[in-house]
C-alpha cells in the first residue's frame, strides 16, 4: 500500500509537500557523513567520498597501490592501445595501425564481393545492379524495368 509505505519511509502519518526531498537528503547526508566519520554532514563532504571512491577504483583498474594524478589517462591509453594492436594481429600499437588495418580489410571486403582480384571505380555498383537484375550485362532500363516488375508483379503470368 503506498500510504503505508510512505509513512514508513517518512517517519510520519501526515504528508507534506518535500517530505520525500527533505527525507532522501537527510539519509544521504547520514550516510555521507558516516562514509567521512564524522557525526554531521558538512558541505564538500560527499565530494571528498566521491573523489576517494573514484581513486580506489583507478588503482584497481592500474594495478598501483597509489593513485597519482594521470593513472587513469595513462591506463586507458595503454588499454586502448593494447586492444587495437590485437584487432590487426599484432604484439604492440604504431601510430597508423587501426587505419591501415580498416583499408586492408576494406579491401578484402570490396574483393570478396566484387569476386575480382582488383578494384576499379564503380565495380560496387556494378556488382549490386547485376545482382539485383539477375543479368550479366546491364542495358539501361534494366534497374527501372526491375523494380516495377517488383512492384506492380509480373502480368501474364510471366
């Protein structure tokens, strides 16, 4: 039941207009304040927790036993780096990398689909009409001629 609930969490039978504001600030702030063990909370407080919070999880994340201002650019970089020398296959990054690995494999892509061992302008576009078309050789209309039949469906039953 909702009234129940709220007079649980309020404390109180009656309900005013911020009780449930004014009750969630008091409970962070207690909490806060237990966090920084101190009786009260204090203005900065939760900043101080969030700032000491945030340096624990960069030395788990680095490995060090202290945080220094940086760790955490360093170990991202260093993460990153790792991650793109795997995806071309190599033991350690070189500027340049993930680029000259996306044309390779854009490449490859382009020749696999075109299935010719070279490419020149416009074998994409070649490729995609003969296969839409289903004809070797494209004749002007043949794009026009395919899509209306798809369209409006083959008359006489052909």
């Amino acid at each position: 039941d909702l009234k129940k609930n709220s007079r649980d969490f309020l404390g109180k039978d009656d309900y005013a207009i911020g009780d449930f504001s004014k009750e969630v600030d008091r409970r962070v702030k207690e909490e806060v304040a237990k966090m920084r063990e101190k009786d009260d909370y204090e203005l900065g407080d939760l900043s101080v927790v969030l700032d000491g919070k945030v340096k624990e999880l960069v030395c788990e994340l680095s490995g060090k036993e202290e945080y220094e201002f940086g760790d955490l650019s360093v170990e991202i970089d260093k993460r990153v780096k790792s991650s793109v020398a795997e995806f071309c296959g190599k033991d350690t990054y070189s500027p340049g990398d993930l680029s000259k690995e996306f044309a390779k494999r854009t490449k490859s892509g382009i020749l696999n689909y075109t299935g010719k061992d070279s490419y020149k302008f416009g074998d994409i576009t070649a490729k995609a009409i003969k296969n839409y078309t289903g004809k070797d050789e494209y004749q002007f209309g043949d794009v026009t001629k395919k899509l209306m039949g798809n369209l409006l469906g083959k008359k006489d039953g052909k």
